[in-house]
C-alpha cells in the first residue's frame, strides 16, 4: 500500500514538472514571437517615418511658385509671354500604315523618353 502511494506521489509529481516545463515552453515561444513582431514594427515605424519626412519636404515644396508654374506648364500647357506650347497626341499612332512590330511604337517610346528628359 506504502507503495502504490509512492508511485502515485511520483507520477503527480512528474506530471506537475512536465506541465510547469510545458507551460514555460510555450511562454517562451510566445515571448520569442511578440519580440519579433516588435522589432519589424519598430523597423516599419522607422521607415514610415523617414517617408512623413520626405512628404513633409515635398509639400513644403509644392507650395512655392516655381513647382506651381512647373504643374501649370506641363499639365494645363501653358507657357510663358512669347512661348508657344506644342502638344503631341499620340492616341492614333498604333493605326499607323507601319506594321513592322520591330519599329511599330519605335519612335513613340523613343521620342516620349526624350521628352521626360526635358522635363526634369
């Protein structure tokens, strides 16, 4: 009988252990977890930081007169006293008689490419 109570002692014991070792497992992992999930929040705060800075600026800068005359330029093509605004409208050109498809759209991109040099 003295026995069959040590046994049941042990086996409540060995439980007890392995229940406390379990829950301090998953604690741990748990732990490990939100660490991280910190760490790439506190690295997407940072980053979204530097972004308000640089749309801070750039507000900043768009409501001088230069970035006003530049929109009012190339959006509503308007242009100073003694320029002339010249507007290319491409929205024909795929009807061209051209069906090369090695030069069809060619010289479109080409010269679109040379126009966004000037833009800036």
């Amino acid at each position: 009988m003295k026995q069959k109570g040590n046994i049941i002692i042990k086996i409540f014991l060995f439980s007890l252990i392995f229940y406390l070792t379990l829950i301090n497992v998953i604690y741990f992992v748990s732990f490990i977890q939100d660490k991280n999930k910190l760490q790439n929040l506190e690295s997407r705060i940072n980053s979204l930081k530097v972004q308000n800075e640089y749309l801070s600026v750039e507000i900043k800068n768009e409501k001088t007169d230069d970035f006003i005359e530049k929109v009012a330029r190339e959006n509503l093509m308007l242009a100073k006293k003694g320029e002339t605004v010249i507007y290319f409208n491409f929205a024909n050109t795929n009807k061209s008689t051209n069906n090369n498809p090695t030069t069809n759209g060619f010289l479109e991109k080409t010269f679109i490419k040379v126009l966004h040099l000037f833009k800036k």
